[in-house]
C-alpha cells in the first residue's frame, strides 16, 4: 500500500523520508498523482496492519470509542480536495540559515481527501463540561534530541478549532486506500492549516480541559523571534499566501516573442484575490485565475508577455489573498524558518 517515490523527488533524507515534489511535476491538474505527492515525516514510518487497527476516543468525553477501519467506512462519507504545504517549504531561501530539512519549493501538493468529519465523530464521542482541547496522536514516535524516552508526533486543535476548520478523518487519497507512505490507514487533514496539524497514523483521539503542550505543539511548529531580549512564540497555523511559478523553468532558453508564465497560488487565509507577475524589473502585470477558487487548495494561474530582447532576465510572481494578505519582497526570518513565502524570483535566458 507503499506509495513509489518518482525518480524527480527531491530527497532531504531517507530515514526518516522526507521528499519534496519537484516544480516542473506541480505543472498538471488540481490534485497531484499520489505517488508525486511531497512526503514529510519526523520519525520512521510505522507499518499499521488496518485489519487489526483501531482509534480510540476518549479524555473529556460522555460516551469513549474504540472505532475500526469498517466502523468508519459505515459512517458518512466526506471528500475533499486539499492542499497540503510543509511549513518548512521555502527555508533553504532563508539568510542566514536555520537548522532543519533545507527544503526548496516543492514541499506542497494537493489530493483528493476521503474520509469522515471529525466533528462527526466527536458528536458521537459527545463533548463533556471543561473539554476545550482536540488532542491528535499518531503512531509515529521515536527519539528526539534533548528529551528522555520516546516522543510521539502529535498535535492538538482548541475545541473551536476542531468544529470549524472542516477536519476529516481520511482513509483514502485520490480514490484508493491511503498508501502506507501518507498515513494508512487513517490521518488527519485540516484544510487551510500547515501540514503539521494533519496528524498520519492517527491512533487516538483524546479530549482535553486544558491547551495541550507538547514538544510537536510548544518546541517545533511555532514562529520564535528574539524581541527587545525576549523570546517570542506564535504557533504555526494557517497557510501563507504563496505563488509559485511552475513554467517556464528557471534558466530554460526561450526565444523572444509571447510567453506563457504559468503557476500555482494558494493561501489557507482565504482564496486568491490576485497574482501579479514582473518581467526583468519591470511592472506589474494582473495573470488570469483559472478555476474556482478555495482557501483549502492552490488555484492555477497564467498570463501572457512579449518578451524580446535576447540575454538574461528574471521573471517574479507575487499572490494575494481576497483576507487582504500579500508575499512580502523578503522571507521573514525566524530559528526554525518556518512559513518562508517571499516573492519568488527565476531566471531566464532568452536566446
């Protein structure tokens, strides 16, 4: 149930995998081929046999579940085409570096999600008095630098959270069973919110009275900043507004003339307002939205220009987003360089 990792995956390690999707695969329909789609994980992938699987649901709740894979496939069924981005994407552009996978711009991909709602199933748990906490485990754990034992991945939603963001409980990607590879045989995904919060392997789901302050939660995934002699912390959540070019590629020889730019935009704010596209220097020219768009996943766009001297220039891409949010001209730096959407910028040559 392994998905195959494509020749054109950008490998940042293998143990534990982590592969980014290469731009030029981005260039297709709405939802990525499964086996394109960017994998990250923080500790070996654990093999889960779904005969034998089971969620428990429990903390603050009236009525605790031991669901199996076939309890969920009686419940209704919800689907949805999501983007998913690493907060990572992007911190190999930081300066000065930071610590961490050095990911490039291909750590997003979009898919089909099939699964149930997590407010459908916390309705059936039932919410007790004082549970104001959705605390997600996964069945990945291992060693972490600096913390005795074994730590788990997992991540929490406030209760709010949880009934608002459109969270499903996914046992199937673009159509087929979750591979192995992207969670089998059950995660989370949460629309509009950084990869982290959509929990692979999940095993449990657990209520709480209180905000849950795990390493994954407080130590990793949060914004920190040094300000005025103090260390600032701002958990990351939503996705940034981004726009990615995805043709021409950066260095590829065009011959002068009209030029097709082409990419991918999204932002888990709210849907694109807008993108923008800057040849060599030059003003800003309004690309045309293909499609309907979403705050749950990236939107295509294109625009013409005549290009005609010959040598080397540059093409930008900026997006906005319809909640008012705009890439700045530089990534925003921070320890653990998450949520890096500067205005991306390629070269060309032109022959």
């Amino acid at each position: 149930m392994s998905a195959t990792i494509v020749l054109d995956d950008l490998i940042r390690s293998l143990d534990p995998l982590n592969a980014e999707t290469s731009v030029a695969a981005l260039m297709g329909g709405v939802a990525m081929p499964t086996e394109r789609f960017y994998a990250r994980n923080h500790f070996r992938i654990p093999a889960l046999d779904p005969a034998t699987w089971r969620l428990d649901v429990g903390g603050l709740v009236q009525l605790p579940l031991r669901l199996r894979l076939r309890d969920l496939l009686a419940m209704p069924a919800r689907s949805e085409v999501v983007t998913l981005e690493c907060a990572g994407n992007g911190r190999s552009f930081l300066n000065p570096k930071v610590d961490g996978d050095q990911w490039q711009l291909g750590a997003v991909s979009t898919a089909e999600w099939t699964g149930v709602a997590l407010v459908d199933v916390l309705e059936r748990a039932g919410i007790r008095s004082g549970g104001s906490e959705v605390l997600l485990r996964g069945a990945d754990a291992g060693a972490v630098k600096g913390r005795p034992g074994t730590t788990a991945f997992e991540r929490s939603l406030t209760l709010d959270q949880a009934r608002q963001c459109g969270a499903i409980l996914a046992y199937a990607m673009n159509g087929e069973p979750l591979p192995l590879r992207h969670g089998c045989p059950l995660r989370a995904i949460v629309p509009g919110w950084y990869g982290a919060a959509s929990v692979k392997w999940l095993t449990e789901i657990e209520v709480l009275d209180r905000p849950y302050h795990g390493y994954f939660q407080t130590e990793k995934y949060v914004y920190e900043w040094e300000r005025d002699g103090h260390v600032i912390k701002e958990p990351v959540t939503l996705q940034r507004v981004r726009a990615l070019i995805t043709q021409p590629q950066p260095d590829q020889p065009i011959d002068p003339g009209d030029v097709a730019i082409r990419g991918l935009a999204w932002s888990g704010a709210a849907p694109i307002a807008r993108v923008d596209v800057s040849v060599g220097g030059g003003p800003w020219q309004k690309a045309r939205l293909l499609g309907t768009g979403s705050s749950h996943r990236w939107q295509r766009w294109e625009v013409i220009v005549h290009l005609r001297r010959s040598g080397p220039t540059t093409i930008r891409a900026r997006a906005t987003d319809l909640a008012g949010h705009t890439q700045p001209e530089r990534p925003e730096w921070n320890r653990l360089g998450y949520g890096s959407n500067a205005i991306q910028e390629i070269p060309l040559r032109l022959l």
